[in-house]
C-alpha cells in the first residue's frame, strides 16, 4: 500500500473515530508492513517509522478539530525533533499497532511519545516536539492553538 492510502485510510478512518479534547490527546492506528516499506534486509525501513508517526500525528490532528484550525489560519505542523530506539524488526506482511500519545507542552512546544507494538512487544518508541507555525509571524503556542480550535468549534 503506497503512502497516499494510507493516508486516505487515516482520513476516512477519523471520520469514524471518537473526537479528541485537550485533556486526551491519543492516537492508535493498526497498520501492516507492506513491501514498499522495506529495506534492503527486508524488514521495515527506519525511515518509515517516523512517517507513520506522521499518520498518528494527523490522526490526531483531524479529531482534535486542530486540522481543521490550521488550514482556516494558514498554520503549519512542524516536527523540530524525533528520536527512535528500534527493538525488534518488523517483517514483510506483519501486523503492527502504532500509538501516539502528547504528553505535555509549553509555551512553544507539543511533547510526544511515541510506541510500535506487535502482539505484545514493543519494536520500538520514541519521543518527538513539535509546534504549530504560523508563516511570517512564528510559533503558536499551544495554548493559543487550543483557544483556536475551541473558538472554530463554537462557529
């Protein structure tokens, strides 16, 4: 599966899917390794990892109310920082549960964590910062994009 359905999945799939608030910012998808995910040694791709934690984070995104926040703004998600510690490898065709959750934020940053699970190992995890830009202008602090969405939310 490209990349573009999976992310049509995501969409469709938020659709469905319970709202999030402020308090509850989580996302879980279930994805498979499919072979346009993989290296040379034939398991999943380092580099795939991180953009399936663009998926969570669009999830999240869409039930929040903060997609919708950002396009009425002209706002952009910018990831200034991601690590990830790679436990286990995740093969050819093998089912894996991805979450996401934001643990806190500051004045300028979302602090998340994220966990690749298969059955009942982790494969790997990891923690990014992010932030919501506005061009020409700067960072937005969370507190500021919350107020945002919960304003659009009364329109």
């Amino acid at each position: 599966m490209n990349l573009i359905f999976r992310m049509v999945y995501v969409f469709i799939l938020s659709l469905f899917r319970e709202r999030l608030s402020a308090d509850k910012l989580v996302s879980q998808l279930s994805l498979r390794v499919m072979p346009n995910d993989l290296d040379i040694n034939f398991h999943m791709n380092n580099g795939r990892y991180l953009t399936i934690c663009d998926l969570n984070r669009v999830d999240l995104f869409l039930r929040s109310g903060l997609m919708k926040t950002m396009f009425k703004r002209g706002w952009i998600p910018l990831i200034a920082e991601h690590t990830m510690t790679y436990k286990k490898p995740l093969n050819m065709f093998e089912h894996f549960d991805v979450s996401l959750k934001v643990t806190n934020w500051d004045e300028k940053y979302f602090y998340m964590t994220h966990s690749f699970r298969n059955a009942d190992r982790i494969v790997a995890e990891g923690t990014s910062k992010g932030c919501v830009y506005e061009r020409g202008v700067g960072v937005v602090s969370p507190a500021d994009a919350f107020a945002a969405v919960a304003e659009d939310k009364l329109k």
